[in-house]
C-alpha cells in the first residue's frame, strides 16, 4: 500500500515537524488505529507530526490527553455498541441513560463532540428506524443543546464492514438530521464507508456539508493508507473540504499496512495539509 516507500521518512515520537502544517483543516488520528502504541505514546507520535488532537477517546484516556496537551476531537464511551443504537426502541431507555451522563462529562471535560450510532435494522423499515432514532435522539438533545455538547452519528457502510448497520447513506442521515432540526446533532461523514456505499465523494460534501460535523479518512478497498494506491483522490477531497469552510476535524482512521505505521500517519497527515 502507499506509504511503503515512505517509511524510511517517518518521524518518531517526540521528533519535530519538518515544517509547520498549514492550518486550514484541523488534523486528528483515531486512536484504535495505532493499537501498539499507548495513548501516551500517541500523543507524542501526534505532536511531532506537527497536529494535537486524537480521535475516538473516552473518559479514561482524556487526564492523559490533557497531560500532553492533546485534544479529544472525538469522544467515545457513551455508546452500547455499533450494532445496539437509537434506531431500536429497546434500547433507549439504556442509551439516553448512559448518553445523559456522558454529556456531562464531556462538557466538563472541555470537550465538544460525542458519537453516537443508529445500530442495525434488524429487518425493519428504514423509515421505522428513522422515526424510532428521532425519538430517542430527541430524549437527550435538550441535555445536549444545554452543555455545548454536539452528538455525531457515525454514517458506517453496510457491504464490507458492519452488515445490516442502518445509517448506511448520507441521505438517511440527512433526512435524519433535518427531523431532529438541532444545531446539536450530525453526521460524522466517513469518507472510506460512503465511498463504498455511494461514491460522489466530493459533490455530496458540496451539497451536503452543513450536515457534516466531522470526517474520517480511509484508504479504499482495504481500509488502508490514503496515498496513491487506492481510489480516492484525498488532496482533491481535502481540498472540497476546506473551500466549505468546516472548522471541525478531519481524523485519519485508515489501518496502517506499511513497516513504519508513523510514516503512513505522517504522509496521510501530509496528504490531507491542504
């Protein structure tokens, strides 16, 4: 995969940048994809890309993050599960339980985003789901408004990775979003899954990109590193991006595949400086 060639490259933790990024698009990694490293480690790795924020982190990893100067730009740990989300009823009662209190302590925490899931169809009507995830949605919006707290739904593809997951489509979501009518809720637009599920990555970001809180990146097919041995042009998509204006993150989430994984980061991270 791309970045093979580039490890020679990679910088360790610690290290200095080469040279200072850009500073047009908010630049973040999630965590689970550098499972050899401890959350301190990573932060490390980060700073000496020359970028501070790390995603997908909960509360027990954020005294760490703080510790390094490092930011949760993706709060985790409220969820049940990808499979278990608000898009059945039976789970509401848990969820806007755990969802409450994790509003709180993001809030406190200094922190802005929390993800969220639909969870999966489970044979129902996508219209069901929808009106099911609103209703749930809405129990714990209010709370949400109140703290500063804005909930992000994850848009997952269904073909490759999380079979029967429901919020499949931007359209969905969307439609989803434009329900709830809260500044509060939207999408964390995954630019790998939606590729997968319905390509046009660049129009749908035009069109669509006030609904659009948050993006990750991923190589596709494989999940892989971004660079050139994949299909998806990211300084082009990067680019689209940046012109709507989004001040929020852009977290790489690939699996890295090459020898030295910081130099598949650095090279992403270098790829998506636009």
């Amino acid at each position: 995969m791309a970045g093979v060639g580039l490890a020679a490259g990679g910088v360790g933790p610690g290290l200095a940048a080469e040279k200072p990024l850009k500073g047009k698009l908010k630049h973040s990694v999630a965590r689970w994809t550098f499972p050899k490293q401890s959350v301190a480690e990573l932060c490390q790795t980060v700073k000496g890309i020359g970028f501070s924020a790390i995603d997908l982190v909960g509360p027990e990893d954020w005294p760490t993050l703080k510790a390094h100067g490092v930011f949760s730009s993706m709060c985790n740990g409220a969820e049940i599960g990808l499979t278990k989300g608000f898009a059945a009823t039976e789970f509401h009662d848990q969820l806007v339980e755990r969802y409450t209190r994790h509003i709180d302590l993001v809030a406190d925490a200094g922190y802005r985003n929390l993800i969220c899931f639909s969870g999966n169809r489970n044979a129902m009507d996508p219209a069901e789901g929808m009106a099911n995830a609103e209703a749930g949605l809405k129990r714990i919006l209010g709370h949400a408004e109140k703290r500063g707290v804005m909930l992000v739904m994850e848009l997952l593809n269904s073909r490759v990775d999380h079979p029967d997951y429901l919020c499949d489509h931007s359209a969905w979501g969307i439609e989803l979003c434009k329900r709830i009518g809260s500044g509060n809720f939207g999408l964390l637009y995954d630019i790998y899954h939606m590729q997968i599920m319905e390509g046009d990555i660049i129009a749908s970001i035009r069109k669509n990109h006030a609904f659009f809180k948050h993006y990750h990146t991923a190589g596709v097919p494989g999940r892989h590193e971004i660079g050139e041995e994949q299909e998806l042009n990211y300084p082009a998509i990067c680019r689209a991006i940046r012109d709507t204006g989004f001040d929020g993150y852009l977290a790489q989430e690939f699996m890295p595949q090459a020898p030295d994984p910081v130099a598949s980061l650095r090279e992403a991270i270098r790829l998506c400086d636009v």
